[in-house]
C-alpha cells in the first residue's frame, strides 16, 4: 500500500508554468501528480494544440504563449521530459 507523498505547492515559487507538451497523457499526469490548475497548464496544452508534440522543444513555444498572452514571462518554471539514454 502506498503512503500519501507530500507534494508543495509550487504556486508559491513559481507564477508560470512551462512544461513540455509531450501529448495528452503526460500533462494530465503532471497535472495531477504536481496538483497544478487548468489555469497553470493552460499554456502547455495551448501549445500542444496549436503545434503538437514537438519533442523537448515545446517548451519554448510554451514560453512564448506565456510571453504573448500574459505579457510576462518571469517566475516562470521549465519542466522537460527526456527518454532515458
């Protein structure tokens, strides 16, 4: 049986949230497992929307919806996923 892990609440350190548009699967899995908002991922699943998995470099277009919706683009976190080599 598995105990509950704590899980911060990382709207305290971070206003953005850039995380790599890696498919629908995995930004539920983030969302979930890091307890975010629709709000926090609306930027990843914008970007996987509009341009798809575009493997780890998602992330920057995620950056860029931040930058142009909300017109800030500062205490922002970065989470991208990599296979293992």
């Amino acid at each position: 049986m598995r105990g509950n892990s704590y899980v911060p609440d990382f709207r305290k350190a971070f206003e953005f949230f850039c995380i790599h548009a890696g498919g629908r699967a995995v930004l539920d899995a983030i969302e979930k497992n890091l307890q975010l908002t629709k709000r926090d991922m609306t930027p990843s699943r914008a970007t996987l929307s509009r341009y798809g998995n575009t493997s780890s470099s998602s992330v920057w277009y995620v950056v860029a919806h931040v930058c142009d919706v909300w017109r800030k683009c500062h205490r922002c976190a970065l989470l991208l996923l990599a296979p293992q080599v």
